[in-house]
C-alpha cells in the first residue's frame, strides 16, 4: 500500500492552492484560511472596530504586563 501526504491546500477565502506551510495551526488540524487571507481579515476588521480593537490590545497589556 502506498501512502502519499498532501503538501499543499486551498484556501477557502481566496481558492488559491498553497503550501501548508502557508496554514496555521487549529485546534482541529490546519486552519481552513491561509495566513494572508487571516492577517487581511483581521485588519478589516481592526479598521471597521477601531474602539473595540484598541479595548483589547488595552485589556491584553493590563493581562501581560511581563511582555
């Protein structure tokens, strides 16, 4: 029986076929979006939730004052 490991993945936000290397990781394996695709989500979001995004880099500094 021959085995072969799947090396790449589509990203399910822009359909592009990329390494896994180009995934995170998940609790449940690889994250079904590449990182690109996360980090240009999260800076949309970031723009439209200006106060709500500053309330939680403020809220993880008062948490993590070591780093």
């Amino acid at each position: 029986m021959t085995t072969t490991i799947k090396t790449t993945k589509a990203c399910a936000t822009c359909l592009e076929e990329k390494l896994l290397t180009d995934f995170g990781p998940r609790s449940s394996g690889i994250n079904s979006r590449c990182r690109a695709c996360l980090a240009a989500s999260a800076r949309e979001w970031r723009s439209r939730n200006v106060d709500a995004a500053r309330k939680q880099v403020a809220r993880w500094a008062k948490e993590n004052p070591d780093k």
